[in-house]
C-alpha cells in the first residue's frame, strides 16, 4: 500500500488544528522539508515520530492510522 496515505492524514490533521506547515514542524521538532516529505509521501514516518504527531495534533494514532476504517 502505498505509504502516502500516512503523510495525506498528517496534512488533513494539521490543516483541521489550523498548524502551518512552518508552525507545526517547529512543534513537533522536525524541519519544514521533512514534514514536507512526510506529507507528500516520500518519507516514511517512525512509529516515534507518529506518536509525536499524534500527540502534537492531539489525535490517538488510530485517528491518524490510515488503516483505520471509521
């Protein structure tokens, strides 16, 4: 499966808290060009790194896990 479907629920996340790309890889310590990888897919987020996210956006993983059918 693709691994693109991560990155288009962190954005749909961030863009719902009202987190600028800027603004939120500065909360969740990562640079703006890695999020930017993240969001289109290119980079595979850790598990350490989605609980961080998660935390941030203030979501459980099963909200950001695109797995997840509601």
């Amino acid at each position: 499966m693709g691994n693109n479907i991560w990155g288009k629920r962190i954005k749909a996340y961030r863009k719902l808290k009202g987190y600028t790309q800027v603004g939120f890889a500065k909360e969740v310590g990562l640079s703006v060009s890695i999020l930017g990888e993240l969001e289109r897919g290119n980079r595979v987020p850790t598990l350490e790194l989605l609980q961080k996210i998660a935390k941030t956006l203030d979501v459980s993983l099963d909200e950001l896990d695109p797995h997840q059918e509601s």
